[in-house]
C-alpha cells in the first residue's frame, strides 16, 4: 500500500480523498493556489503545499504539480474530478515520473475523452449506441445532411465534452446553423477542441448511469445505478440511487452492458458507464466518464463500499474483494448539490463571506462540504459549499428524511440553493418519484419558492415543507 498521497485538486472534493487516506493509514499532501490559503482542504491534509498565485491556472500546471509529488516523497497522486482528472498528459506525466496515478490509463482516458473514438468503441463491442453522425463532423453542410438523414430534433455535441457542457438541441435548419458556430466555440472554450458530432435527441429520457470498478486480475464489478434526470441545461442537481425507473431486469441488464463496455476498452479503476432510457425501456450508451464523480456518495450509500479506498487500492495492485453476485442494494440514497448560487436569477454564483453555517444530521445524512464561519467562498471555482447526502430503507422514508436534514441545513451570507432544493422535496412530485430529464421543464412551479432562506427557525422551516406537501 501506499505511503504518501499528493490530493492533486481543492475543496470538498480533496477533502473527500483525504478522508479515505486517513482512514486507510495513509499521508495526504495537499496542494493549493494563494486564494485558496484559507481553504479546508489546506486545514485537513497531513501536509498542505503552496501550487502558485494564479487560482485557476495554478491547479492545472502539470509540471507544478509533479514536481511537488516528487520533493514531497508522494508514491501516489490521485486527480479527484474536475481540473486535470481527464487529461490523459497529466496521467503519462505522473507515471512516467515513477509515480503511481489512482485512475485509469492514459489511453483509456484518452480514447473514452472522445466521444466520437468511445462511440466506436462502443459499436464494436456491440453496446447499443445512441443513432448519430459516423465519426467528426466536418462543416455544417455535413451537419445539415446528418440531421436530415436521423430527422429533428438532434444533439450537436463537443467530441471532448463533459459534464454538460458543448451541448445544444437543434428542432430545425435554422437552429442547427446557429447553433453549430456557438457550440464550436464552447466546445474550445471547455476542452481546447472544437471538433462536433451529432446524435438523435431522444425525448425526455431517464439519465441512467453505472458505476464501475476493475482491477488488474481480471475483475469487474458494477455497484448499481444512479439516476441523475433530475438536471438544469444540463447540469445534474439531483442524484438518486437506485432508480426508481428500472425494473430489476432492466437493472440487470443494463449492468451486463456497462460491465461490457468497460471491458471491451480494457478498463481499470472506478468509472461511470452513462445511459440514456427511454419510456419504453429502450437504452442507449452515451459516454463514459474516467475519474470519480461528485455523486459517488449516493452509490457508496445503498452498497457500503468505500469507492475511494477501492481507487487506491486498485492502484495499488490488490483485487477486489468482492465479486457482483455479493453486491446488495441497501434502500435508497439521495445527494443535493448545495451551490452558492441564486436559483431565482438563472442561478447566477453567488460568492460571498458565510456567516452562519449549521450542518445538519442524524441517522442516514451525510454532508461532504468545505465551508465553514467566516470562511470567503472565492469566486475563481465551481460554486458548490457541500453535498448533502441522505438515505433510506425505502423512497418514501428517504424523501422525508430529505426534508428534515434540508429544512436543518442553514448557511448564511449569500444565496444557495437550499430553498430550491426544500421546494422540490416538499413536492408531491418528487414524492411519487418519477423523474426524467424534461422534469424542471414540466414543473416550473417549483422554482416559485417561498423565501426560506429569510426563515431564522428551523422549525418554521418544517412546517412550510409539510403545508406545501399537503397543496401539491
């Protein structure tokens, strides 16, 4: 095992890693920007080292950050997610430094970044694919006779997207010639490419995605599903699992497939294999995601598995220790993005000072966040305070668990997303527990909420969850 990690990222996301590290004995080297001085990730690490001035930029120096892992005496880096954790460069370069890289190969993250190189993948392997475009598409022309040929709507996509990103619908000529110059340029903003393919939109799917674990001796497992519909241009906002869409057959199903795809590119490591399912149970493989996700929490949930502990000791070169048919699932779990953000003003970010700060609690809640009293959100990064995770012995029980632990969570000093995420769960709506991707679409309502934020008793918090329930 392992003696010395160096955490190559920041916030919630280190803190998360470092936790496993202490608990399986081993040091954290931390690593942070002169914003991020005052950071919690800095506090909790066993050792934290200064990366550079610039807040962004500083996190993605390569060569930084190698050297860093090397003169601290790391044998270990892991990426986390965001920054540098799909960059097949910053991969080769920690190992050809002698470092071992908790995730999976260069090459795997370099050909499952591609979407259009994972599509073919995919088709060889007989994975059911979404209908689309052959490979890159060349100019709009070649767009325009794509989508004539699939028929409106379709999906223009960045061949290196991610995470929501690079992506628009187009209903006709007109909107697809619009949209092709300014997806273009997202997509080089984003990822430094501006290579698109195109995909048949499916309609208000369910996004359905499996995580993955295998090692190197042979073995892969599936630790169930996650159903993420629950999202915003995009962007996922709610995460649930398992599904309450999937019947256990399709479960099953479903989990062969993505074992499938993840050993017909000869995968290693913890990964997502991402669906896209239709009302009629049909499915299709959208992309695979190479590094941990921010909502693993929900899966380590319902199956007790540490899947950072598992990461490392992948690396690390043991075998998993379980086999599939000794995987349970155990009730429900249901993870909230808290984002400092303003859902009422397009959920513009919000950074500011927190000036309160009570975490909620209790049997079956779990927070992983990086804020604290008195501590200056900074605004050079992704906008999230903490996840609140919460879980259950079946849906029901789940969702009102949800609605106590979000009506005890206050922060103070800005704007979040906690008011939002009351109104949801006092919803009849979300209580049936049906949900696809069209779901704010289909309830706008719910982005009408009373002003919970300027409630200073909990308890008053409470009763306007119950009284909204008993009107939807």
């Amino acid at each position: 095992m392992f003696k010395r990690i160096l955490v190559a990222n920041r916030g919630e996301c280190a803190i998360r890693i470092i936790r496993s590290c202490l608990e399986l004995g081993i040091e954290s080297v931390a690593i942070y920007s002169e914003a991020d001085a005052h950071a919690l990730h800095v506090k909790k690490a066993d050792r934290a080292i200064m990366i550079g001035p610039d807040p962004v930029k500083s996190y993605l120096n390569i060569h930084r950050i190698v050297n860093i892992a090397l003169e601290s005496g790391c044998d270990a880096v892991h990426p986390g997610y965001g920054f540098l954790s799909e960059n097949d460069e910053f991969a080769r370069a920690i190992i050809d430094a002698g470092i071992a890289y908790i995730g999976p190969s260069p090459e795997a993250i370099r050909d499952m970044g591609s979407k259009t190189k994972a599509r073919a993948s995919m088709i060889a392997a007989g994975v059911p694919v979404i209908p689309g475009s052959e490979g890159e598409l060349k100019d709009i022309e070649e767009a325009l006779t794509e989508a004539h040929q699939m028929g409106y709507p379709v999906m223009l996509k960045a061949a290196a997207g991610g995470g929501g990103r690079g992506i628009r619908r187009c209903d006709n000529d007109d909107e697809l010639r619009e949209y092709y110059i300014v997806t273009q340029r997202e997509a080089m903003a984003a990822f430094g490419s501006d290579i698109l393919f195109m995909e048949k939109c499916i309609l208000e799917p369910h996004h359905i995605e499996f995580q993955i674990l295998a090692d190197n001796h042979g073995n892969t497992v599936h630790l169930f599903e996650r159903d993420c519909s629950i999202q915003r241009r995009n962007q996922k906002l709610i995460e649930i699992a398992p599904s309450n869409f999937l019947t256990p057959e399709l479960r099953h199903s479903m989990g062969a497939i993505a074992i499938k795809a993840a050993e017909a590119v000869g995968y290693v490591n913890a990964g997502t294999v991402e669906f896209l399912v239709d009302k009629d149970y049909n499915f299709w493989f959208m992309e695979m995601n190479t590094r941990l996700q921010v909502e693993h929490t929900i899966t380590e949930t319902i199956t007790g598995i540490d899947i950072v502990a598992q990461q490392i000791a992948i690396t690390a070169g043991l075998p998993l220790p379980f086999k599939q048919e000794e995987l349970t699932l155990r009730g429900y779990a249901i993870e909230f993005r808290i984002n400092a953000e303003d859902p009422k003003n397009n959920f513009l970010p919000m950074p500011g000072r927190i000036t309160r700060y009570n975490s909620p609690g209790g049997i079956g809640v779990r927070v992983d966040g990086c804020v604290y009293v008195g501590y200056d959100l900074p605004p050079f990064y992704d906008s999230m305070c903490a996840k609140l995770t919460v879980s259950g012995p079946d849906w029901q029980k789940t969702v009102m668990r949800a609605r106590r632990a979000l009506a005890e969570y206050d922060i103070r000093g800005m704007k979040t997303t906690l008011p939002f995420y009351r109104t949801i769960a006092a919803s009849k709506v979300f209580m049936d527990g049906e949900f696809n991707t069209g779901f704010m679409d289909q309830h706008p309502e719910l982005l009408e909420y009373s002003a919970n934020e300027r409630r200073e008793d909990i308890a008053a918090a409470v009763a306007i969850a119950i009284a909204m329930h008993a009107g939807l």
